[in-house]
C-alpha cells in the first residue's frame, strides 16, 4: 500500500475478528514502531506485547477511568470491548530518562507518537487494524505487566484482523481552518 493511501484510508478498529495475527504480520508492526525518529536517536520507546486472554480481559478493565468517561455521557471506554476481543495488544510504554527535555518540554510523548503513528499505519497496510486507547490506570496495568516504575505507558493497541471493513473516517476540517502561513491569522 502506497504511504499517502495508507495515512489517508487508515480507520481506528474497534471490533476484531478471532483470526489470529501472523508471527510476521506483528513483528513488521514492530519494526516499523522501532524505525520511528526519536528524540537525538535515543530511542525511548518500550513495547509489552500481550496475547493472553486472561490479561487482555484485565487490561481491558484498567481502561475504563470512570471520572474521565462518566463527565463525557459514556458508561464504558469506546474501546475497552477491543482490548479484551484482539488477538494482540501493544502496551506502548517510554523511559522518559531516555528521551529530551527542554524548556519543561518532555520529548518522550513525541517520540512515543511517532512510533505509534508508524504502528498503526504499517498494521492497516497489512490488512490489520488497531485502535489507540489512552485512558487507562498506569500504576495498576504496570503491576500487571511487569513494567518498571520509571518508565510510563503512554498508549494501548488493539490489533488484529477488523471483524468488519471500515467505514469512512468523520469529516476532517479543511486545511484553510487549521493552516496558517507566515503567522498565526485569527
């Protein structure tokens, strides 16, 4: 699949067949989350691969943070169902000791990012989907996991074969409300 195809027809996927994901399928996903540019190329980012059911239903239980879904009308995490249901989940995890800091700025979000920016798009070119999910309980999915107290999990990935074909992406907004030239225009 051609690069611009990809980033424009990738859909988050919710929903996941029982197929399970290739040994090769997952290691190109990882890989390509390993070629993501990082800060000064130090290379932050940590992955925990998790194919367990019985950890995967525990995984999808520490994503529901009710003080965040409950003030948004949601009575579960979207996509907590697609934590449980994938064949596989990435835990994407970063050693902010291992990654900048200026001005008060941590570059560790970013280079997480830009793995998982890599992740997502190398798994819809293969014929696979994923999600990113971003609420969870840190201190608890680390004790299950294993992760060391430094380091923080900035993300969780469903991923697996769609049960369905996804549908068409919600309208993005036009480049002329989120593009400014030469300086910010009001």
């Amino acid at each position: 699949m051609e690069t611009l195809e990809a980033i424009r027809t990738r859909r988050s996927v919710r929903k996941f067949s029982d197929r399970p994901v290739e040994p090769e399928k997952l290691q190109a996903v990882l890989e390509a989350a390993r070629q993501a540019p990082t800060w000064a190329n130090m290379q932050c980012s940590r992955f925990v691969v998790v194919e367990e059911p019985a950890v995967k239903a525990r995984i999808s239980e520490l994503s529901y943070v009710e003080a965040f879904f409950a003030t948004r009308g949601y009575k579960s995490n979207p996509a907590q169902k697609a934590l449980a249901d994938a064949p596989v989940v990435i835990v994407a995890c970063a050693d902010p000791n291992n990654s900048g800091e200026l001005r008060g700025q941590q570059y560790y979000l970013a280079d997480v990012g830009i793995a998982a920016e890599n992740l997502m798009l190398a798994a819809h070119a293969l014929g696979l989907g994923s999600v990113f999910v971003g609420v969870f309980d840190e201190e608890q999915l680390g004790e299950l996991l294993g992760i060391p107290a430094e380091l923080r999990i900035v993300g969780l990935f469903p991923l697996g074969y769609p049960l369905e074909e996804a549908k068409a992406g919600p309208p993005r907004k036009p480049l002329d409300e989120i593009v400014h030239y030469g300086k910010y225009q009001v």
